[in-house]
C-alpha cells in the first residue's frame, strides 16, 4: 500500500536515512556481492529506510538499467523500511528544451515508483540556475510539478552549487512548500552554515508541518541543533549505527552521550569530506570495505576525482582510532 505524506513523514521523524553510493568496480560494473552485504549491514541497523540514486548514489549518471537494478534490489532487501529515489532529468539524456527536461524528470520519477519506491528527492533543476529571477522560479516550480505528476511524495533538495545545486531565495521556497505532496526538504549547503540556519527558521515559523532533513555531513550534530528533524546522508552509509545513535541521543537529550559520539562523528567527516569534495564517495566506500561491509574491488567511483593514497589512508587511520564499541 502506498504511504501517505503523513505517513512518510512520522517514519522519517528523528530518524537516520543513509544515502547510499553503488559499489562498482573498475571496469564500471556493479560488484554484486557487496551490493548484498552492503543490504545485510544495512537490516542491522536502526534506520528509517534507504536513499538511492541520489546525488551519493550517482542516480543522474546511472544508465535506466542499472537503476532498475539498484532499485529492485533495495526494495527486495528491505521491504519493510523506505526506500526513498533521486529524481531529476538524466545527465545521458539528449536534452533540447525545457519541455524535454521536465519530461525526463518526470519520467525517472515514473520509473521510481514502478519499481516500489516511497518517495522521490527532487534533484535541483540547475539548469534553470542562471535564469533571471522571475523565469527560474517559474521553471523551477513547473519542473517539480512534472516530477509530482509521478504520484509518489517529494522531498525537496537544496544543494550547494558546485555538486550541481543551485539557490533557492526565500521566495521559491515559499511556493514550493504550497505543493500538496511536499514532505520536506534536504539541506546539504556544505560550508554555508548561514544557508541552513536561514532556511531553517524560516520553515519552522511558516511552515512547521514540513521537515527540515539534514544533509550536512560536516556539521550534521549542529544541524540537529539548528532544527533539522530527520537526517538523509551520504556519510550514513558507514558507520551508520555510530551516527543513528548519536541523533538518538540529541532527540532523547541525553547530553553526554551526544557530545561524546559528535565528536567522532564530526571526526569522520573531516576525513571524508574534503577536497576534491567529489571523492567523498569512493571514500565512504573504502570506509565500507575498511569495515568488511564491501569488498576491496568495489571502491570505484565512475564519475569521481582521481584519489591518492593518503585519501584512503586518512579514512583508515580514523577507523583504527575509533574506539570499538562505536564501529557500527
């Protein structure tokens, strides 16, 4: 049966969703077996559900095929949890117009929901980014009416410009939020922590009914602080037992213990997300590997930046120093 908004947004309510990369290998292949250990860790874990095709997961990039199998195999792995997609318009779709656009959002969104997924996280519409005022919020607001045209609930997504994001004035977001199926929407501003403390107000003093779902890796424990009521992170897909229990401790306002886990926390953060901000993914994936979740061939990033070694050797001397009992 289909979850309503309503019911989407209770389960997401103080909770973790991993946004997850694909382990692939490389000669470009999807490493199936660490795709299934990669669900087995997840079944362990105290989670809302799973983010895919997301910016993390490549979504934009992967061929309709491989979505497919991405999709179906999360669904079937966890079929009790959400399963939330990315949707936008295809980077390998020949694109013409704005009309060809918004149909190739619309359709992935279509493909999302004939698969079983629960919801779709709207990708920016950057194309529209250098618009002039008037005809970016127009195009903007259009573009996610196609995609809710799918008939799944949106989760809208603010993210930094360099990732393929664009800005969204106080204003469009307004109008935004007045669409009937929005649950929420996913700040990921990276190092614009006025951004999120900004957007943040405003939603909980004129729209308190929606969610404010992190994305902030690098400051995910002060985003709780700042009012974001879910988490959905590209971080959370390793040591994804560590961060959902750090946010239990905020929610719970056991003090201690939320300051205790932050600070690791934050401290994985520093190790994965940085420059060249792109290889953040292969990073989380050597994480997984480090942890016996993935296998070593399965690290690849198709679309990433080339890493040295210090990059993986930064994850793991991290992940030798955390203390045990937090390696989850």
């Amino acid at each position: 049966m289909a979850l309503s908004v309503r019911d989407i947004r209770e389960l997401l309510h103080h909770r973790l969703m991993p946004a997850l990369p694909v382990p692939f290998t490389i000669e470009r292949t999807i490493h199936s077996e660490s795709h299934v250990r990669m669900a087995e860790y997840m079944l362990d874990m105290p989670i809302a559900g799973v983010a895919i095709w997301a910016h993390t997961g490549r979504g934009l990039y992967l061929s309709e095929s491989e979505r497919a199998e991405i999709l179906t195999h999360w669904r079937e792995a966890m079929p009790s949890a959400l399963v939330i997609a990315g949707a936008g318009c295809p980077a390998n779709e020949n694109i013409s117009s704005d009309d060809e656009y918004f149909r190739g959002a619309r359709r992935m969104a279509e493909h999302a929901k004939s698969l079983g997924a629960d919801a779709v996280l709207c990708y920016p519409p950057s194309r529209f980014r250098d618009r002039n005022d008037r005809e970016r919020m127009e195009a903007t607001l259009e573009y996610h009416r196609q995609i809710s045209m799918a008939g799944l609930p949106l989760i809208l997504f603010y993210l930094y410009e360099s990732a393929g994001g664009m800005k969204y004035s106080h204003t469009l977001l307004n109008e935004l939020f007045k669409l009937p199926d929005v649950i929420g929407i996913k700040m990921a501003t990276l190092d614009s922590v006025v951004t999120f403390q900004d957007v943040a107000r405003m939603i909980k003093s004129e729209h308190p009914d929606r969610l404010i779902i992190t994305g902030e890796d690098r400051f995910l424990g002060y985003s709780l602080m700042m009012g974001a009521d879910s988490a959905l992170i590209g971080m959370g897909a390793a040591l994804t037992g560590l961060q959902a229990e750090m946010m239990k401790a905020f929610y719970t306002q056991d003090v201690n213990n939320f300051f205790y886990r932050s600070q690791w926390v934050d401290r994985f953060s520093f190790a994965t997300f940085h420059q060249p901000m792109e290889g953040y993914i292969s990073r989380m994936l050597y994480a997984l590997a480090w942890m016996d979740v993935v296998s070593r061939d399965a690290i690849y990033d198709p679309w990433g930046p080339a890493l040295d070694a210090g990059d993986f050797d930064a994850v793991g001397d991290f992940l030798t120093e955390l203390p045990t009992e937090l390696k989850r």
